[in-house]
C-alpha cells in the first residue's frame, strides 16, 4: 500500500525531470531559438558524453523497462526476448559505418531530417516526402509504446489513467516546444541515472529473494524449456528480428535527430563504441522477465490468478518485493524513461513534416521562425496521434510489437538512406518503387496479423519487415538493371561524394 509520502516522491522525480527540461532552454543558449538548426538538433553542438545519454536515451526506453521483460515473461518465453540483446550489438558497426558520413553531409548542407537528405541525393522532393511520412508513421507505435508503458504504471498505483496521461504527454510537448533538443538531451542524462540505479538494485535484491540465479533458473527449466532455450518453431522469428531491428533503429527520425546533435563525425563514432554499455542494462532487465515467471509460477496469462498480463513483469515484481517507498522511485524512472525519449519522437516527426511538407509544398519562403514555431506546435500533434496509436491491439498484450511494428515501417527507407549514403547509381524510381512495394507488403502482413504481433506465422514466424525488405530490394535491384540495361544508369542528386568526408 503506497502512503502519501511515497506518492508524492513518485511526483516529485517527474517534475525534477520535466523541471530540468523546460531549464534546458537556458543551456548553451545561443542568440536566437527562432533558429530551426539550435531550436531542433541543439545547433550540432552535442559532445561525447551529451550524446551517450542522448542516444542511449533514445534507444534504452520503456521498451526497455517494460517491453523486454514483459516479453520475457510471456509463453514465448525469455530466451526469444534475448533478441533485443543480439540487435543491440549488431546496431553499433551499422551506426559507426553511416551516421558519420550523413552527419558530414548535413552539416555541410544544413540538413535537419533524412529527408531532406533524400531530396537532394535523388533530386526529388515527392521521394522526400515520402520518405518523411513513412517516418512519421514509425514513430507512432514507438510513442505508443512509451503511453503504454506509462499506463501500466498508472494504474498500478490506482491513479486517474487517462488524465494522467494526458497530463504528462502536454507538460512533455510544453518543455520539447520550449527548449526543442536541449530538452531531450539534458533529462536524458538525469532519467538515466535514474534508471540505472533502480536497474541495479532490482538486479541485485531480487535474486536474492529468490534464492540467488541458480535457484531461479533451476526453477525457470521445470516451468518450460523455452524460458531458457529458444523453441525450434521460433528460431527463423528471432534471427530475422534481431536483423531487422538492428537494421531498423537508426533509421528512426528520432535517433537520426539525436544523431546529428553530435558536434562532430568523431564524437559518434565513439559514442557507437560506447554504447554497447546500455545493453548490460538490457540484459539485466530482460533477466527480470525470467524472475517473473519463477515468483509467480507460471508465464503470465489469463489462467495466471497473480500475473495476468506478461507486460506488467516488472512492475508487479517491483510491486511484490520491494517496500513502498522504492516501488515508488523505480515507477518515476519508468515514467520518466518513457516521457523522455517520447519528447525526441515527437520533435523528429514534427521536424519532417515542417521541413518537407510544409516548407517543400505548403509554403516554399516559410522562415527560420515560422518553420520552428510551426514544429513546436506539430510536437502536440503527433503526441495526440500516437495517444489514438496506443489504442492498437498491441499496446494490450506484448508490448514490444509495438516497437517492432514500427521498425517494420521504417525499414523500408533503407535503401533511400543507408545506399543512398555510399552510392548516386540509385535511380529515384526504383527506389521510391520498392519502398511502395515494402510498405504496402508490411502493412497487408501487419492487418492479417491484427497488429498484434510482427512475426509472420506463414513464412516460419519471420519477422514482417524482413520480408518487406527482401521484397524492396528485390524490386530496387530490378529497377536498377532496368535502367541499366536502357543506359539511363548515372550520378543521381546534387550531392558530390567528397561532402561525406569528414570535416576537419
């Protein structure tokens, strides 16, 4: 039973975080915010240490708190969640090999989204586009995610939900509108030394409850096989999303934002040798996914009397164990770990849609005020959309396939950004085909799936937007030898191969 004091810390945490956003705007103020380079990527001024917590921000959300546990508890079982683990060491060499080179460009160039990369290298503002509302969509489930993770909380302490959330996700857009990227990346560094402290402490005092880790996993192998070996059905399912998430991750509007905060081409590529850091975190928490089903008995579920919804593993485990008082600050850092990098998400996709609707056919003269103001008030838009995503039947169950249904949609720009960065031989044509091929492949599997899960049970439960890849490429390979073969094959866009190199 939580006492007035522990509910009032609970509060307390949050509005230290959200304090320390909207006082963000008073960090390394430049002259003017009117500016839309300092308003929405912090003027490219971020260093090494800055954008650890920033991106380990991005990435290390309530996906991490709720989502990766959550799924370690479910009858899939925790060796399939070791997936999130695989992909966070692949993502890093992806990360070191493009992210400087579309930093370099966009500095040169003044580029805020990977639209407006995409627009030059393919001489096309509709492939832009394009590419700027799939990102938009992506980022709806992922918000949706972190509302989601929120309400498990919520509800755990029998607080007002709805009003809650809506509470919470304006005072979000009020300090994103206030202070843009200093917001995100200031509380990112409070919230995660937040989480890393509830992290370690959970990781510690639990197995001790229970016995120390080979008492629970002792246990964990007479409740089923597949909480510690992955079932054979599955094996295609978790090769292919591991893959695709970690192909997936870094096209995201909101890491690439995070991404071009950086103040050079060095501070990230150490930053992606850095952070393989955050997944000892990861793997703690997908371990307490494991704890979950030794405490209660059993995988979570409807016949599960004490532990009906795999999601709420580690809150409840939080909840059973540990005193109020705790139970209270390890909730905080679930709310601040999902209202942090939610910021981040809504400024990225207001960011596309400023910068390659509005400013691309809207209105072409729009100035450096107009296109920031316009992005602070499109913050509160998209907060609203991905509040109505949240009702998706996947923020019900297994969370995680909230995030991974937004990979799945975000994957498929990858040949517009990630080739686009090492070669100008792609043809705007058969590359916006097989981004429409991708996409409508993606969302057909995700309706037969009723977006309750990403993995396609007709194809050996592969992951869908591993499919929907395959398919683009293929359809960008055609495309290719096609204009090859018609000798229509030549530098694309406006972009010289040199502007990749480092600045010095």
């Amino acid at each position: 039973m939580f006492t007035n004091l522990d509910i009032a810390l609970f509060f307390i945490i949050i509005f230290v975080v959200l304090s320390v956003g909207y006082l963000s705007y008073f960090w390394r103020k430049p002259e003017s915010m009117d500016s839309h380079e300092e308003w929405s990527v912090g003027g490219r001024r971020f260093g090494t240490v800055v954008m650890w917590f920033l991106l380990g921000g991005d990435v290390y959300t309530a996906y991490t708190l709720i989502a990766v546990p959550g799924l370690a508890a479910s009858a899939t079982g925790a060796s399939f969640a070791m997936f999130a683990i695989a992909y966070g060491i692949m993502i890093y060499p992806i990360v070191y090999g493009t992210m400087p080179r579309l930093w370099n460009v966009s500095k040169r160039r003044g580029y805020i989204t990977a639209a407006d990369f995409v627009k030059d290298r393919f001489s096309s503002r509709f492939l832009a586009l394009l590419i700027a509302l799939t990102g938009v969509l992506a980022e709806m489930p992922y918000i949706a995610l972190q509302i989601t993770g929120i309400k498990y909380v919520l509800a755990t302490l029998s607080l007002p939900i709805t009003l809650s959330l809506i509470i919470a996700f304006l005072l979000v857009a009020g300090f994103t509108f206030v202070s843009g990227l200093r917001g995100p990346a200031l509380t990112a560094i409070v919230k995660d030394a937040i989480i890393w402290v509830a992290i370690i402490v959970i990781i510690i005092y639990i197995p001790i409850k229970l016995g120390g880790f080979g008492a629970i996993f002792s246990h964990a192998s007479t409740i089923s096989p597949n909480l510690l070996a992955i079932p054979p059905v599955l094996e295609v399912g978790y090769t292919s999303l591991a893959l695709g998430s970690a192909l997936a991750l870094f096209l995201y509007p909101h890491a690439i934002t995070g991404t071009l905060g950086a103040k050079d081409s060095k501070t990230i590529r150490r930053n992606a040798s850095l952070l393989p850091l955050y997944n000892v975190l990861l793997l703690f928490v997908a371990l307490v996914g494991i704890m979950a089903v030794v405490y209660f008995n059993g995988f979570a579920g409807p016949k599960n009397p004490l532990f009906k919804i795999s999601s709420e593993a580690l809150p409840l485990m939080v909840l059973k164990i540990f005193p109020s008082t705790f139970t209270a600050f390890v909730f905080a850092a679930v709310v601040v770990g999902s209202i942090v990098p939610a910021s981040i998400m809504a400024l990225a996709s207001a960011n596309l849609l400023t910068r390659n609707l509005y400013l691309e056919y809207i209105n072409p003269k729009a100035s450096e005020k107009t296109q920031t103001n316009l992005s602070r008030v499109l913050v509160i838009v998209v907060i609203i959309g991905a509040l109505i995503f949240s009702l998706v039947p996947a923020a019900s169950g297994e969370i995680i396939y909230l995030q991974t249904i937004g990979g799945a949609i975000i994957m498929q720009t990858l040949p517009a950004v990630y080739f686009a960065l090492f070669t100008r031989k792609l043809n705007k044509y058969p590359v916006g085909a097989g981004w429409a091929v991708g996409l409508t492949a993606t969302i057909v599997m995700l309706v037969q799936l009723n977006f309750t899960s990403s993995l396609y049970k007709n194809l050996n439960f592969i992951y869908v937007g591993i499919v929907a890849l395959i398919l683009n490429l293929v359809v960008v390979g055609i495309g290719t030898l096609i204009m090859k073969l018609m000798n229509k094959v030549k530098d694309e866009g406006i972009i010289d191969n040199s502007e990749f190199e480092d600045i010095e």
